[in-house]
C-alpha cells in the first residue's frame, strides 16, 4: 500500500504493507516478513492505541504529532521485545535486518509502553535513533513488479495469520 512506508497498522485493525519496502528492505525474507507483519498485528493485540491515547489524558499530554510518535516509540519498544522474549526474531535480526528499535536498558524484560514513556532519558535516546520526520515523502514511483508466486504466497499468508488470530485471539496468536 502506498500510504505507507514500510508496514503499519491503523486506529481500524487495518494493516498496510509496502511492497517496495517487502521487496528492498526485508529482500523477501519469510522470517523478516512475518517477524514485522506480527510486530504490526501485536500493536493491535496490545491495544497501543488506546493506551496511548490513555496515557496522554492521563498525563495532561496533548495529542499531536510529537506525542503521538512518542507513543509509538515507546509501543516499538514494548513489541520487539515480546518478539524476541517469544524467539520469533533474533536480536541481530531485529537490530541489523529490519533496524528496529532495541534498547539495551530493557533487555530481559517486556516492558509496558508507559513504562518507556515515563522513562525520559530512554524517550530522549528513541527520539535520537528515530528523529520525526515531518511528513516523510514516500517514493510512489518505484515500480515493483511480482510473480504470480509472490502474489499467491501473499494471499496464502495473509489467510494464514488471519485463520490463527481469528481461531486463537490475537494473544494467543504470537504463541502460534
């Protein structure tokens, strides 16, 4: 989808996937693919966004631009290392392939994303590896092109996770 660069989910449970980003930056591993495909469904399963939105009233927070990427900062966090804790990504993976966020201070622990949002010396390191970009340009002219192969995998993929979410719940489904 070309609303967005890489993957990502929105406030309906609707996931998007780039498949520039599938094709160049996962190179069409399965391992990778799956691996941020379940990152994108463990937002929902976490429900990042109404604990942000929680947090931010909570807190007396305004809900912008900044805030809300802090929010999902502090959810990257949270999710990875679930990712890891379940050995669904290895650590070199995490930090060299896809280049998700990792933070040494909560290695070992899967902690709350209002944990990391209260930490402030980690939220100014997120914020350093991962700076807003202000309405990042997204290159809609690179041409992909995939095989039948592909397209089929795709669809059988996306089938499959459905099944298990549906069929075990969505915390269930990261044990599957």
């Amino acid at each position: 989808d070309k609303k967005c660069s890489t993957m990502c989910v929105d406030d309906h449970m609707n996931i998007y996937i780039s498949v520039p980003f599938v094709k160049f930056g996962l190179k069409m591993n399965k391992t990778l693919i799956g691996a941020v495909i379940m990152h994108e469904i463990l937002h929902v399963a976490f429900s990042h966004l109404e604990r942000g939105n929680r947090w931010l009233v909570s807190n007396n927070k305004p809900k912008n631009e900044e805030t809300l990427y802090d929010n999902n900062l502090a959810a990257d966090i949270e999710v990875n290392l679930a990712l890891l804790k379940k050995n669904i990504i290895t650590l070199e993976e995490l930090k060299n392939e896809i280049r998700g966020l990792y933070l040494e201070k909560f290695s070992g622990n899967v902690p709350p994303m209002e944990v990391v949002l209260e930490d402030d010396e980690a939220m100014e390191q997120l914020r350093k590896m991962c700076p807003l970009k202000k309405h990042d340009p997204i290159d809609n002219n690179k041409s992909i092109e995939t095989t039948d192969e592909f397209d089929e995998a795709y669809v059988e993929m996306k089938n499959k996770i459905t099944d298990i979410v549906n069929k075990y719940g969505p915390e269930k489904a990261l044990e599957k």
